[in-house]
C-alpha cells in the first residue's frame, strides 16, 4: 500500500480493554489517514487515554486488530514492537517527560540513538528540528532551565524526530493541558503546521474545545465505545 498519498495509515478493530472487572474499551472500531489530525475527546475516565495507549503500542488490547502501515502489531514479537514504535511511531504526553539530566538536544537525539544512527547526522538533524520549533537558542538547556512552553516544544520535538526517525504518526495525549492558553494556542497551531509541512498525522486525546474542533475529524469517547 503507497502511504505517500492520503491513504489509511491505522486500522483498529474491535479493540477492547478491561482492567479486571473494568471494562475501559468495548470494542473499538477506527481508521486515521496518512496527513490527518484526529481529536478524541470525551469525560474522564471514558477510555480516552486507554485508547491511545492501545493505538500507540505502548499498551495491548484483549481482543481485536490493530494495523499501521500495513502491520499488524499483535503479529510482532517483542523486540519488533519496540523498533516499530521507535521508528514509526511519536508520543507527545501532557507532562513532557523530558529527562533532567540532559540538555534540550540530547533529549530530542535519543529516540534516534535507539536506533543506531549516526552520532553527526542525528545531531544536525536534531539542531535544525529545534530550530524549525522556534527553540534552536535552548538546545544546551536542561529542563529546570526552560519556560513550560519551551519544554513542551522540546518534547514534541523528541516525539516527532521527524528529520531523524521520521515517524509515521505521532499521538498526543493531552498536550497542552498544563499550559497557559498563549503556550496551548502556539502549540496547536505547531501541530497545524507540521501537518501542512511534514505531511503530519496526529491522534490527540484533549480537554480542549478549542483544539478538538480545529482537528480534521473530532470522535467522542464514552463508556469504552466511539459515539
């Protein structure tokens, strides 16, 4: 399948999810095309997050199918999974996750290290990542010693690797849920544009009215099923 044009690029299928007697997803049925920004919204405690922890690999389903670009992720074994997600997936989380003792660049440079590049290629490609952000001028700064806002940039430059890794599609949960609405505004207009750059796809769980109706198409959650 040619994912270079708007072609289906993830397939879940009867997904479903319970946490003992917690039935958090009843069956999930969804598709995202390559290029599009999908919002999940929906009440807390509705699936949402389970949902994109499942659709991100970072999370098994008990039952159903989950394909992206033409894998099926319950076919892979172990150490498959982990390079499949290194190389084709990225994960921007509310709180940005970022590792202290690092600097701004050497965050964004590990997914890459993972994956046995080269220490000069991956560190170009990373500094002119940071540049297109907006925060070139903070790559030999260590977390404690940026904004929220540049820390959340930071992240989702490390998430989307997109000069380095290239992911395939990049899932955001709740990614500006812990910044003032001038750093959310910025951000959500950074997944806009890296989408119009990049050829972008995007699966982002929010709160936020704002972002949800911007997205391309908008699902709600409730009670484990799409409404």
């Amino acid at each position: 399948m040619d994912f270079e044009g708007k072609m289906e690029l993830l397939k879940a299928t009867g997904v479903q999810k319970a946490y003992g007697a917690l039935r958090v997803l009843k069956g999930i049925d969804l598709t995202v095309d390559k290029g599009q920004i999908l919002s999940v919204v929906g009440a807390s405690g509705a699936g949402k997050s389970t949902l994109l922890h499942i659709l991100g690999t970072l999370d098994s389903p008990d039952s159903g199918e989950l394909v992206i670009k033409g894998k099926s992720t319950s076919r892979l074994n172990s150490n498959e999974l982990a390079r499949f997600r290194n190389e084709s997936i990225g994960f921007v989380f509310q709180f940005h996750n970022l590792l202290p003792e690092f600097t701004a660049l050497e965050n964004v440079m590990i997914p890459a290290f993972l994956g046995q590049r080269n220490d000069k290629v991956v560190e170009k490609e990373a500094r002119a990542l940071l540049d297109r952000l907006g925060v070139g001028n903070r790559s030999e700064h260590k977390p404690s010693e940026m904004s929220g806002g540049e820390q959340q940039r930071v992240a989702v430059a490390r998430s989307l690797t997109s000069l380095i890794n290239k992911p395939a599609i990049i899932f955001a949960d709740g990614p500006s849920g812990n910044l003032d609405s001038k750093n959310a505004q910025e951000l959500h207009g950074l997944f806009f544009d890296l989408r119009s750059e990049l050829d972008q796809t995007f699966v982002i769980v929010t709160h936020n009215a704002s972002l949800a109706d911007m997205a391309d198409r908008k699902i709600e959650i409730a009670d484990g099923r799409i409404i």
